[in-house]
C-alpha cells in the first residue's frame, strides 16, 4: 500500500492501491469554499414574501423587487440580530419587525423611525444574485471577485430545444463526497441496480482529464444494450447502442453530466442520436448538510409526458439512493469512535482530483501556504 | 461609527451609532449571578409534591414542610447523585429514593439506613427562600450574602387594592436580551402593532436614570389617544389622554413597569386616574433558556372578569411576540457561521447601561479586576 | 470525612463517610475497557440477514455464515466508509453496497468489481465470535490477547437442569454505575419496595472478597420471611427461611448473583432448596449507553409457566427500576451546572472496589503509569 503525497499527482495504476492521505485532499471537515458562485434557490422559490436560507454557514434572506429583480441579503439585522426574513416588504425596502429598520435592496439602512436622523454605516450585508433560467446564483466569497463570467454554464435548462424534469433534496452529507459519488460512476451497478447501472459500463473504459479546476471524465461504450434510463425514453430498450459520457466536475457548486446514445442502425427515418443533460446542483448549508438540486434534461420527445414521468420517478429513485447512501457514510464517519483512512482504488482518481482541488481553494482561501 | 470603551459612560446622542464593545457588556454568554434574589417558583406550585426545576445550572427539589414553609436542596443525593425530587416525604424528612438516605429541610442528613450511625457531614446544600404573595424567592449565592431586604418590592401583587392576571412561558433566549427588549420600547409599534404599539409613543421623549444598579426610564406622553391595551380596560379608547410611565430594571430576577394614564377631562363622578403595573420575572434556567412570569395588575375594576380576560389575552399575545422575537435572535446568534457585533442608537442607551451593570456584576462575582 | 488515597485499600468502617477521589476509581468518563470479552448479541438475533450494532464506540456488522458460524466485522467499508450492514450477503461473501467489493467472514478483500485484480491489503477489521448458549460473545481489543478461557462461565444459561426467562434494555447510563447498582444491595427496600426489597435483607451482614480483578460479596440471612420474587416460585411466602446470596462482578461484561433459598422445615416430601441464578450483562455503546441484557434463571418448577410469568415480570419491573434511575442520575451528574464529588459509606465498598478494578484496566490500557 503507498500513500499519496501532498501536490503529486495521483498516478494510481489499475493494481495499486492507496490509504487516503488527508493533509492535501478535502474532506468533509474542510472549510467551505466562499469564492464560487452558488445556487441559492430555484428562481420560482424567490418571489414577494420574503425567505429565508442557510447557505455556507450563514443566514440568508431573500426577495424579489417591484420590479422582479432578485435580492440576497444577511438575514439578521445589523441592530439587534433579528432575523430580516421575519420583517416585512414595503415597496423595495425591507422593514425589520423588532425596531422596524429600514434596508433598501443593496442592504443600505434608509430610515430607523426612533431616531431623528437616518444612521451612517448602518447598513446590513447584501449579496450578488445572478438569474438564469431556473436558477438563482449567489455569490457570498470577496464582493471585488464577484465575475458573472464564472458562473457555469447551464443554457439547456432554459433553452427551447431541451426539455428537464427536477428534484431537490435537502441531505445531512457534505457535498464532497456528493461530487466524489458522481465522479466514480463504478457503483453505478451496486447502489443503482436496475435502472441505471450495467456491470460493462462500470469496467468500461475511462479517460481522465484536469483543465484548470475541472475535472472530466469520458467514457465510451459501444454495442451494448443500454440501461432503462436510457433505453425507455429513446425506445431502444434491448438494442445494442453506442453510449458516450462525459461527467464533469464545473465547480464546487456544479456537476454535469452529458450522455449522448446513437444508434448505429436507426430504422428509416428515425432519429439516431438521442442527448441528455444532468446537472447536479450543491449548495453546502454548512460542513455537514447541502442543499441539492437536480435536473435530468432531453433534446428530444420534449412535449412527451409519458417520458417525463418515467425520467422524474427513475432519476429520483436514484438520487434518493445516493442521498441515503452519503447520509448513512457521513453517520458512520462522524459517529464511529475510531476514525479509519479510506483506502483509494484507481477509479477513484476523479474523485482524488476533485479533492485536491476543493483543498487547494480552501487553502487559498484562508491565506494558507501549502 | 465609534466604539464605546469599556468603564466610560455611553453619551450615545440621537445621532450617533456605535459598534458593541463586548468587553463591558454582558450578553448571552456571561456568566450568571448568582448574588441575586430570583424567583424560584410561584407560591401555588410548591406543596407537599417535591418539583424540581434547573436555576441558575443546578437543579433544584422543592416542596413543603407540613407548616406550610417552602423548602429548596439540592436535586442531588450526596452519596450517589440520585434526583431527591423522586424521593418522597416523610412528615418533613425527604428521603432519597435510591438508598433511602433521609434529610431535613436544612439539607442536614438525619438517617442513612443501611449504617448503625448517621453519617457526619453527609448534608446536600439547601438555598434561602422567601415567600412574598403569589411569590417564592430564592437565594443561590453566597450564604451569608443572602439579606431578605435585598428582595425587590412587588407588593402590588398581594395588596388587596390591586387586582392582578398572570401567565408564564419557559423560553429559549438569554434574559439579558429579555431586559433589553423591556427597557428599549421603541419596538412597540413593529413587534406589537395594534394592542401595544403607538408610533408617537416610540418617539416621545425618554428619561434615563440609574439609581445604583437599577436603571429607570420615565416617559411622558400628553393628549393622545392610549393603545388598546390601556384604552379597553379604562373605556377610554380614542380619547386623548395623558400616559405616564416609568419602566424599571430593578435586578437581574425582575423587571417592572408602572403606567399611569390620567383623563384630563373625565366625565362628572367618573374617575381620572388609572394605574397598570406590570411584572416582568426572569430565573435563568442556564445560559440560553429563562423561566419567564409575568403579572398585568391595575388599581381599578378589580372584580370586573372581562377586564381580567382582556388584559390576560391582549398581555399574552404581546409577551409570546416578545418570545418569539427573542428566540429566533438566540437561534441567529448562536447558528450563524459569522458573528456580528450589533450596532447600538440612542434608544440602546437603557439597555447598554443594564448590560454593564449585569457584566460588572458577573465580573466581581468571578473575582476579575475590571 | 476523609479522602481514599490512590492504590490504598479503602478500609471503611460502619462510621466513615469518604469523599470521592476520582483519580484512582472508574466513572462515566473513564475510557472504555476493550481487552476484555462482551456479548455483542443473543444468539437468536444474529442470522442470515445483517445487523448493525454499535460497540465500545465502534460501528459492528454481524451475521451468520452458511454453516451458522457467527461473524462480526468492522461496519465501514475501508474504501468509502459505506455501512457493510447495508449490503449483502452471498454465500459467506458479504457484498457492500456502494461500489460492490466483497470480503469473507475474516474481513479480506476477495473482489473489488471495478478492478482487474484484488486488492492486496484491503481488508476489514473482523472481530472474534464464540457462541456459548443463548449469547453470542465478541472481542474487540488486542486480537493476540483473545483467549476463549476468558468468556466468564454462564452455562446455566444453556443447561438442561435449569430454566431462564430473559429480557433487555438500551438505556442511556454508564456500566460503572450500573455495577455499582448491583454491588450494593442496600437499595433494594427503597428503589424496589415491595417484590425484591427488604429492610432485614438491607442490613444483613456483609462480607466482602476480591479475587483478581473479581469482586464477590456474601450475604446471609437466616429465619426470615422471603421477599415476593423468591417466595411466590417456591410456595414459601410468609415462611422464615435461611438465605445465602453470593453477588459477584465477573468482568466489566457481566454481574452474576447466586441466590439460595432453604426452607428449615420442608413439609414431608418437600424439596427444602432453591437456587436463583440472575446474570446482568452489560456491553457499552459508548460512554453513556448500554445495551443490557438480564436472565433470571432457577433449578425447580422448569416447566412451569406461572413461574415463568412471575419471573418474567417481577424481574423486568424491578430492573426497569434500577435502569430509570441511573439514567435520572447521568442526566442530573453530565447537565448540573455544578460537580460534586459524591460520598462514599460502608456498603460502598464493593462498589469501589469494582471501580478502581475498572480504573486500573483502563489506566493498563491506556499504558498509562499509574
């Protein structure tokens, strides 16, 4: 058995096998990336009555304006901590119910009715929102980082020709182990049997690459039947099909998978090339619970709802078993007396990359010299 | 913005706005005093049963010596820790229910059973109590410190001149915050809109004193028509009025207020001068959960039922606005990833000077130089 | 009152009253003993579907093989911490649900699916199993130092010559004081007035012996009426009969009491003795839980249904007794604001005899000098 060393490259062969070793590779106790766009809600949570969040450890209250813009703002009032989502919305302001304190959507104090004078300074934190399609993103790290540019791309959530179906979750996990989770796709077959997983995608042959902060993994897989998710919506149940699969660790906030699955020998006329999209959105409530989103999205049968109804109850089924499964890990990590290293097989180089990835954010973030 | 230095005076004026200098102030994590008379229970719920209730951290067995005198020890067996409020009394013996060990209501052990003499020093302590009215009053601290002058007046509530409603909530906030909320009634009109709240109220001019370590705000408020809380018991709703009212954090155990509502032109034969006490009793259970009671009594109507159920209900329904309140605050403060030190106005001066005087206290308790 | 010192005898008289000295005696927090065998499970409830259990701290799968062995194994993957309890088993192989590998009852790796060849190293700790009757016993520290002789004798359990009626409890308390509970009887009248208890029996003489690291206490109690639990079996209630009761704390796993009834003057015919054996079994959790199991086991009437049923429920009422009061008590010792050191009297003894037995274990594991 070897270990891993601090900022080598993991070059993990097919026979070797690895104790994990945790100085350079994020786990459930690192501390949350603040520098990263995140989704804060779904666009359709955030309206005129105001809610509230927990997001990265800290209390959010958001809104939407008389003009329908987004607001994100620390849900606790600069005087006496009160929690601003329990105040009430005047036009675009913002009334704290205590000593009715009045915010304006950037978070600046306009009026505080039992002094004479509005005070300097008084003004409660706010956040950057972004909407796109579905999705609301926040960005709580530096506010001169804030680059709308970093924002991952989405666009066939809210593009004409795809069509989702979504879920959510909220999970006692930590959303590292979520990212890992998707970035070894070989317990496909063991925690997904049915549905989703085949025993020769699990073996099949993978290809690993890191650009920058992304990891990818592609697969291919040819002349096989696919697996009910695929084979139902697309009428291919049973045929041979080729399957192509990129997953893609965006961000720390991120995880998208595209599938593509053609068949080689379409019947006249028919389509041959069938596409889907699943994104997989984590918001860390704190070290120890996320809020997940998921989307499973199509290009083609959009008006079909026989295939949404399959590709929701399918999807959530599996979801839900990976949840269960990261929420009974996260029990036994946390509550076992002894602690143990997990060991790392060679499919678990995505997942090693991605740790070493959110450990080196966390890193930079805290000023440290690693 | 400025920050007040610990040990100066706080001249906060009507414009000016301060960040909090934890240091000499007390919050929700200050030691509690324990040189303090607070009451430990209403009278009507000690009897022969021995209760037990956790104050000030220790728990406390309560009951009644055949005379009729309350009793406070330790719910504590000295030999094994057993809990002696699940013992049971025998005349005025409290036995312990595990090995029969049997004490009297000095706290003194009278009878081990299993050993041929009674065992010396064997006693489990027991605390000064007082029972004043609808009262019983409990001394914690420091023995010979326990002067029963030290008790606070609140003779109103067993003077047969005053007529008195009551209730009682156990709640999850800090006192400290509880006091604050008392001595800052700016809040009236947000927290407590309709029965309570007037805006011109929260903006008359305030008074502020502070007698040793009792603070006193006075307010005066002429010809506008009372809330509905003094208006429907006086008939006077809608007419103005003249309102006096002084509120008083007469200790840490207790905070009260008296009102004074003066018709300047009453009818011929009818009445001009309505008082309201109104008693306000905090026993922390720890840091962080309170024994709340309270007591709405006035000097007028006192056999006339639909006054005592209006002001029950109307004090009710303000005193859990204030729980509420206070609970989510405690929740925000201890939960949120990043703290806050609070600002403070001019309104805050009050409750600043409470907050010293908690924090001096708890400072010279400990022994601290300051 | 004086002080026990470190490694001294505590010679206590019939008068003496010791304060606590926590630094050579076991409590609540004293780490667990793990050089030592415990029951993990009854026999009847470990089979061929999986169960969990937690154990000194650490997460145990269990199950049977296909020939009925029992086998425990750490319940964490060494790969990803997944639960093995929530896998499955086929044939002896038991599978994990996460990513597939599969281990034999000794824990080794004998398939990892993903990978071309076995893991070398990748195992999971296994923990030895010896079944003895109705219990099925585990060892869970050094593995060289897991000598069967050392599974203290309890063959009246599975002996055709005796009967059992068994019941159990999970409680939150710790095992130093439930044997403490056990070692001194003079609780009975008062924490079990009525079937188990009696005043004469209380004050009866004591002699006290330890043997090694075995602690044994002998009582006699001659021409005295039994209580209700020996004689409503034997038919002798309201008779004076001879008692010789031999209490004994076999091991940090299990307390066994001897008890012996005879009747000086059987009537014709009569038997004129009857033996109890009652065995308390304790395996902790953690600090502060127990899964406790009780047998009350007899020589006569072994096909008696009533006996049974008196038994049965005699026994449970009183142990649930004991169990509800040492919870009451680490709920009062681990949340009272204030520590006490608790006082030690003459029947004491065998108590702390137990707990400086435990102490030293503990300290010899911890290789500290002491």
């Amino acid at each position: 058995m070897k270990t891993i060393q601090l900022k080598s490259i993991p070059a993990i062969t097919a026979t070797d096998t690895y104790a994990f070793a945790p100085g350079g590779f994020a786990d459930h106790t690192t501390p949350l990336i603040l520098n990263c766009w995140y989704v804060a809600a779904l666009a359709s949570e955030v309206s005129r009555d105001i809610i509230s969040r927990r997001l990265l450890g800290t209390e959010v209250a958001m809104y939407r304006t008389l003009a329908g813009e987004p607001v994100a703002i620390r849900n606790r009032c600069p005087h006496r901590s009160f929690p601003l989502a329990k105040g009430k919305l005047d036009g675009d302001i913002l009334q704290c119910g205590y000593h009715g304190m009045q915010f304006d959507p950037s978070g600046r104090c306009v009026n505080m009715p039992s002094l004479p004078i509005t005070p300097s300074n008084a003004s409660v934190r706010s956040f950057p929102m972004v909407e796109r399609g579905p999705l609301i993103w926040i960005w709580m790290g530096e506010a001169d980082k804030a680059d709308e540019a970093l924002i991952p791309d989405t666009h066939w959530l809210h593009d004409a020709k795809w069509k989702s179906v979504q879920g959510s979750y909220y999970m006692k996990s930590d959303y590292i182990s979520m990212h890992e989770n998707l970035l070894d796709q070989t317990h496909f077959p063991f925690l997904h049997p049915g549905a989703i997983g085949t025993p020769e995608y699990a073996r099949s042959k993978l290809d690993v690459r890191q650009d920058g902060e992304v990891i990818i993994i592609d697969r291919q897989l040819k002349n096989s039947p696919p697996p009910g998710v695929y084979g139902v919506p697309t009428g291919l149940t049973g045929k041979p099909v080729h399957r192509y699969s990129e997953a893609r660790f965006a961000s720390p906030a991120l995880h998208v998978a595209f599938a593509r699955i053609v068949d080689p020998t379409p019947a006249e006329g028919a389509q041959s090339d069938y596409r889907f999209n699943i994104t997989h959105i984590f918001t860390p409530e704190s070290n120890g619970a996320i809020h997940y989103w998921w989307f499973n999205s199509r290009d083609f049968k959009l008006n079909d709802q026989a295939a949404d109804d399959y590709l929701h109850e399918a999807s959530a089924k599996a979801y839900l078993e990976d949840v269960d499964a990261l929420e009974w890990i996260l029990d036994v990590v946390t509550q076992d007396a002894q602690p143990q290293f997990d060991l790392n097989f060679a499919p678990d180089k995505p997942g090693l990359l991605m740790r070493r990835v959110i450990h080196d954010r966390a890193a930079k973030e805290a000023g440290a010299s690693y």
